[in-house]
C-alpha cells in the first residue's frame, strides 16, 4: 500500500459505493485525485494511491453515489424569487389562504417602494380571494404590487405597477405571452406566459438582481444541501452572462450550471452551442409550448371536469389552448436547430406535445441530424403512444413527477378526473416506450429534492397516501438513473458527471442510507450528509 506524492490520491473514500455505471454498478471505494475520479472499486484499487498526504475517510455504512443532476431547473430564477426583497407566499412555505392574505398585506405596508411575493395557489391554498384588479388595487393603493403564481406562468398586478412597467390598454401581448383584458380591452391586473410575466416583475425585481452573485450563491448551498452538484437553468437571460461568468471565475459556485437561452423574435443569440466549460456551459434553446394545468393553460385533449374547483376558477368544461401553433414550434425551432442548438420545449398537456412533436418531426426531416436530443419538458399528461413517436423521433422527456406528491389529489378529485389524472407523469410508459427520463422538480415550484422525486417516481404516493396509477410505479435503480446519469445525458455532459467513474469529475453525494436498501417511503427521508463538488465537499461533513 502507498504511493509517492505525485500520484497519490487527494481523497479516498470508503462506504457503500453506489456508481450509476453498468460497467461497475457497486464499489467500495472511490479515490479522488485533481477533482477527478481515479480509481473506483474495492479495497485494492484504491490501496495504491493513498499517499502521506491522501485524506481517507470510511463513512462505514453511509452511501456514496454521483451527485444529483437537476435536468430542468430554474436556479437564477430561483436565487431572486427566495431571496429579498422578494416575499415567499408558497404553499410549501404557508399553507392556510387567510394568513396568505395577511402576509400580501403586510408586506404592502413593509414595501412602500414596491413589492414582488411569489407562490400564489388557490389549488392548494384553497379559500384565496380571486385577484381580480379591483381587488389588487384595493390592496395596493399607492404601492407597486405584483403576486406571482406558484407556477411561474401567470402574474397578477395592480394598476401602479402596470404604469411603472409602462403597460397600457394599447400594449400589445409579447410573442408567447399574453395580458388579461376585460370586455373593453382594460388590462385586467393579469400576464400570462414567462414574456408577459416578465415585463410586469421587471421593476421591482431590479433591485434584486442587482444582487445576482449573493443571491445564487444562496441558491447553490439550498441545492447542495440536499446533494445537487449539476442544476441547468431553462430561462436564461443572456443580460446576465457577464454577471454569471464573473461568478463562476470568482470561484462562487458550487454547482455547475447548465444554461438554455429563451427564444427569441429574432431566433439568434450571441454565442455557438456548447460555449463555457464544464462549470458553466450554454447547451440549448428553450420554448414553451403551453402553460401549467394549474392555471388552465396546459394543452390538453380532454376538459377540466365539473367541480367545485373548477368552477370556481372558471375552468369547469374547457381545454387549456397553446401558446404557438405546430407550424409557429417549427418556425422558432429551425433557425437554432440549424446552427447546431440543442432545443428543449415545455409541453404539459397531450395536445401540446402532439403540435411539437409535428413541428420537430418536419423539422428532422428538413435537416436530419444525429444525437440530436431534443427535449420536451414536465410531460404530465403524455400518453404511451407519444412517448413511443418521441422515442422514435430521438425526443427526450424530462419528467416532473413530484406533481404527484404536491398535486396528485387534485389532479384526480378537482382538476380531470381519476382516468385522466392519476396517470399524470407516466413515468413507466415512458420507459417501457425507451425514453431515457430525466426528473426534475422546476424550482422554485417545488422545493428542489431528487431524494423526493425518487420516492413520488417509485410509490407515485400522494401527500394523503393515495397511490395513483400503479402501474406506472418504476423500480428505485430507474429513478436513480433518473436523477444522476439520465439527468447527465439531458444536459449533454454524461462524459463528465452522472456516474462515479475514472476520468470524470469528483461530484459525489453520501447518503445516510443506500437508496437500494430501504423502504421506498423512506428514500425521501434520507439525510444528505455531503456534497462533494469536484473533490471539494460544498456541503456537510465527511467523517
């Protein structure tokens, strides 16, 4: 045993090895040298790199896996909308509508110079008043008030910010987002889709992207603590790719960051496809299709069903209507496909599925191209035989199962009925059709948790016990690869991340417990004891 210094390793670890590569599927020891994997195996293969200097740590019956890859995040996003000045009004964060009401009103009171709260649901919060703009402007009289929905696709606001963001009843809707106007053609205090959102939030959230390099590095410890080393964001804003590149050359980030630009009405952006490093990259374009079922913009097929909820929101009877038309999918998309971009599309309802799977199969046989992995994201409503044409067509889905555990019962009781929601997120047709899924969980939607996402994918148990759809329940190694190297490949950097094997960068997780070995339920319970980024552990202890 033992090396001279210059090959030795800078870290062994000893534990249940569990590695996401078929090849060598368990091991019980990794060694870390320059950030990178060099030996994983038993015992022996590590023996001879463990130097004078090689720090060893046997974390005994913990379990040692590759750390987790968010396929479909929203981390830039996420860092502005959970830090200040923003007011967290999220389901997960307050529960019960009155007290809801309360905080949007003191927070109004605190706020004179303006105020953005984020998590708006009245699917889970239920009692919420409707916020029509009489009712903002009754709240907000003199103060610039903007409430986002929990979903990121609506916003609500009042009259103050509609005149600080220079909206009028003469603005015309942005390409793929809308206003809300009354019968008159008055803006109605409501914008729909990320263009219209964005517009209204701007103002106000000026002040807090101004503190972008904080507020992400908040964001980064938030997802190392629950064991993410790899997270893309899906709605980048080229205006901030000097700010993030000065982040990531200050050594700030502890998670690598995958980026998907935002269309655009001039389908160009500034940079090639894959420009960066494996800390920070540009890989893709990102659409969006449709909306969110929660809302009643998600392109379905079938209608909402006749319920209490529904009616109460206005959406007993009806479909939810696309954003684009196949023929506008495949005009956003050829321009970037050509110049080599990866293009990943938000499609919640079968509908909106169908016209982009139209749109891309045209546009592949327009300008074929191999290892293309276009991407469709959230896929609730996805039927087996659209995954089969997706597979068939080099589409891959990216999946946000833990719609189950949050929304499952009213998908089925409020929303579309047991036939329709309980098969939301088919996660077992998807792979008996040969998708390579990812899952993701679209912070700040949902609290980012692969160890969540894992037990809803495996269980499919919603937060009242109920277990929809059995049938679509998937194995514990399949969710697994879901959130390690399936989620790699999604993001272009499988020769990287994903699996803990020789070569590739030292992004490793210990759990307290091997997911393999515990009861389902219990999987989203497990503690993360460390997050190693690179050989360098970002989160927790090693001991």
């Amino acid at each position: 045993m033992g090396t001279n210094d210059e090959k030795a390793a800078d870290l062994v670890l000893f534990g249940d090895v569990v590695t996401m590569d078929d090849t060598r599927p368990r091991a019980q020891a990794v060694a870390v040298r320059d950030g990178r994997i060099a030996a994983v195996g038993n015992d022996a293969a590590v023996f001879p790199l463990i130097g004078p200097t090689t720090a060893t740590v046997d974390v005994h019956r913990a379990c040692i896996m590759p750390g987790f890859v968010e396929a479909h995040g929203h981390p830039l996003n996420s860092a502005v909308l959970l830090g200040e000045p923003v007011v967290d009004i999220r389901p997960v964060t307050i529960a019960d509508a009155d007290t809801v009401v309360d905080t949007v009103r003191r927070a109004v009171g605190e706020h004179p110079e303006g105020v953005v709260l984020n998590g708006w649901d009245p699917l889970l919060q239920k009692g919420l008043p409707v916020p029509t703009r009489e009712w903002l402007n009754s709240v907000a009289r003199e103060t610039s008030m903007v409430i986002l929905h929990n979903t990121g696709h609506v916003a609500y606001f009042n009259d103050v910010a509609a005149r600080d963001a220079g909206l009028t009843r003469e603005t015309p809707d942005p390409e793929g987002g809308s206003y809300g106007r009354d019968p008159s053609g008055e803006l109605d205090g409501s914008a729909f889709e990320a263009p219209a959102v964005m517009a209204v939030a701007a103002n106000v959230l000026a002040g807090a992207t101004a503190r972008l390099p904080e507020l992400l590095a908040a964001e980064c410890a938030r997802m190392n603590a629950v064991g993410i080393t790899t997270v893309s964001e899906m709605a980048f804003d080229p205006r901030f790719s000097a700010t993030l590149t000065a982040i990531a050359r200050s050594g700030a980030l502890t998670t690598r960051l995958r980026l998907y630009e935002m269309s655009n009405p001039q389908r160009a952006t500034a940079v090639s496809p894959g420009v960066g490093n494996d800390l920070l990259r540009q890989v893709g374009i990102k659409i969006w299709s449709d909306g969110s079922p929660w809302v009643g913009n998600a392109a379905t097929s079938f209608p909402y069903i006749d319920s209490e909820v529904t009616r109460a929101l206005g959406l007993a009877g009806t479909r939810g209507k696309a954003n684009y038309t196949a023929e506008e999918v495949h005009h956003i998309s050829r321009p970037y496909f050509e110049k080599g971009w990866q293009i990943s599309c938000h499609a919640n309802g079968d509908n909106a599925v169908t016209l982009v799977l139209d749109a891309w199969e045209r546009m592949l046989t327009e300008v074929p191209r191999e290892d293309h992995r276009l991407r469709l994201e959230h896929v609730g409503a996805m039927r087996p035989e659209q995954f089969r044409r997706a597979t068939e067509l080099g589409v891959t889905c990216s999946m946000f199962v833990d719609h189950l555990y949050y929304w499952g019962d009213v998908l089925v009781d409020d929303l579309f009925g047991a036939e329709r929601g309980s098969r939301w997120a088919a996660a077992a047709s998807a792979i008996a059709a040969g998708q390579r899924i990812s899952f993701h969980n679209d912070g700040p939607v949902t609290p980012t948790n692969p160890l969540r996402n894992i037990t809803d994918a495996v269980t499919r148990r919603t937060r009242s016990g109920r277990v929809l759809a059995p049938e679509e329940r998937i194995p514990v190694l399949e969710a697994l690869r879901a959130e390690t190297i399936n989620s790699a490949w999604h993001l272009r950097s499988e020769d990287a991340i994903g699996s803990i094997t020789p070569g590739k960068h030292a992004d490793l997780v210990v759990l307290s417990a091997n997911p393999l070995r515990v009861d389902p339920d219990d999987i989203a319970g497990l503690e993360v004891l460390a997050t190693i980024l690179e050989g360098r552990t970002v989160f927790g202890k090693l001991e």
